[in-house]
C-alpha cells in the first residue's frame, strides 16, 4: 500500500519550512492528499492556504523531486509517496487548520522529521542549498 501526499518545499536563508500538527512532536513538510478530480497544482494550492494561510502561484509550480519512505505511524510496509513542489507564493505563513507550529528546519533537525522528510532533507543538503 502506498499513500500519495503532494508536499511545498519552502527555502529562506538555507533553511526548509516544516510544519508540526497538533499533538504530534514529529516535523512534515506543509501539504497533503488529493481530493477526487483534483491535479497536484489545485490540491497543493488548496492544502497550503488551508495549512499556512497564504495562496500559492500555481503558475511557478516547479517538480522537486519524488520520495518514499515508510509511512508514519503506519504499519510496516505501508508506504508514502512524497511528490514536491517549489512555488512563488502571496500572504503571510501563519499557521491554520490542524497545524500547531511551522518551524524553519537546518540539517541538523533531520531527526525531528518524518522518515520521507528525513530524505527531502538529505536531497536538499547534497545539493547544498540547507545549513
């Protein structure tokens, strides 16, 4: 089994945007699933402004990259598929919906994050564009 998410890869200063749900210690990058019908373009824009409060330009949606990994929290075997974007966006991020905190991620967090994150993060460092 696999589950599909779509996630934003945010960089400012050399480090990523994360996001932490309530009541979960674990770090993820801001995103989510599909809803029926709808292309990765519509379903990132919905789940960022829902998540972050701010509108991403689907027009500068740019691919990042495809990871998997074990699925948090899930049994063994149940996978994640991670497709990532980078995009221009407008507004303020602020935290919304079931997000607690968002947080600005160095390399050296790698541990406080999901296992497909933990790869987002050794992808982006091997590129040395994280500290």
């Amino acid at each position: 089994m696999e589950i599909d998410k779509l996630a934003w890869i945010h960089i400012r200063e050399r480090k990523l945007l994360g996001a932490r749900s309530r009541g979960n210690p674990v770090c993820y990058l801001p995103g989510g699933k599909r809803e029926p019908g709808e292309s990765d373009a519509e379903a990132l824009v919905r789940e960022i402004r829902e998540e972050l409060s701010i509108a991403l330009d689907p027009t500068t949606l740019v691919a990042a990259g495809e990871f998997r990994a074990q699925a948090d929290g899930k049994p063994s075997g149940v996978m994640v598929k991670l497709t990532c974007y980078e995009a221009a966006f407008e507004g303020v991020i602020a935290p919304a919906a079931e997000i607690e905190e968002v947080l600005w991620l160095e390399y050296a967090d790698r541990e406080r994050c999901s296992a497909a994150g933990r790869l987002v993060l050794d992808h982006l460092y091997a590129r040395d564009r994280l500290d």
